[in-house]
C-alpha cells in the first residue's frame, strides 16, 4: 500500500466547498421556500406604493438574476463533487469485485465511447438472463425426468 501525500485543498476552494455544501442543504429546505415566497409576496404587495414603477420592477429582477447566477454555481460545485465522490466509491466497489476492473474511469472516455460500452453490456445482460432462463427450464425438466424416474 502506497503512502502518497494528498495536496491539502486551497482556503478558497474548501471556504467555497462549505459555502456550497451549506448552501445547496438550506436551498432545499421548506423554510427557505417560505422566505422566498415571502420576498415576492412582499415585492408584489409593494407594488400598488411604487406605482409599479420601472425601478420597483428593477429590484425583483436584478435581486432573482444575482441569485439564479451564484447558486448555478454553488449548485453545479455540490453535484460535481457529489458525483465525483460516487464515481470513486463505485470504482473501488469494481475493484474489489468480480467486475470488469476495466469499467474504471469510463467517465474519461466520450460519449460515443460510453454509448458503445452501455450497449455491449447490455447484450452481455440479455445474453446472461437467456442463460440462465435456459438453465433454470433445464434444472426444472431433470426434476421432472428424476421424478418420473423414480414413481
């Protein structure tokens, strides 16, 4: 087993991970949908104040675009690490199993490549199941024959 030294994350990108992962967990939970509901209800209600005017447009728009563009962000470095972190335990998984260890960093190859893989293992599947529907009929037919044998 082999010692390497693992670089240490920078500050910014494990400051932004916990900002990410701490976001992307409060963006899901239901009072953050009421506090958001409540800002568009209150920016709504507010209307009739401002006339309707351009400027009290401006802010709903202005305050949703900044949002909507940090978050793709935070939720984008969530679900790559989130991903990333699953392609590892699964390839450890194929390792240490009777699978194909060649399976490992298939998500390096492109998307042609990938579709060719998918598909050969799916014929290997279809392939397997008829064998093993065709031993399970045979198994089934020896009982018969062994029964009948043996009345």
């Amino acid at each position: 087993m082999s010692h390497e030294k693992q670089k240490e994350p920078s500050r910014v990108s494990k400051f932004f991970g916990d900002l990410a992962n701490r976001t992307s967990l409060a963006a899901v939970r239901a009072s953050t949908f009421l506090l958001a509901a409540g800002i568009i209800i209150a920016w709504a209600v507010s209307g009739p104040l401002f006339q309707f005017s351009d400027t009290w447009q401006l802010v709903i728009n202005t305050g949703t675009t900044i949002v909507t563009f940090l978050m793709v962000f935070l939720i984008q470095n969530s679900q790559n690490r989130d991903g990333a972190a699953i392609r590892v335990k699964l390839d450890e998984l194929i390792r240490v199993s009777a699978a194909r260890n060649s399976l490992v960093g298939i998500e390096h190859l492109t998307a042609d490549e990938i579709e060719d893989l998918r598909t050969k293992c799916e014929t290997r599947a279809r392939a397997e199941k008829a064998g093993e529907e065709t031993l399970n009929r045979t198994r089934k037919s020896a009982r018969w024959a062994a029964e009948k044998v043996s009345s």
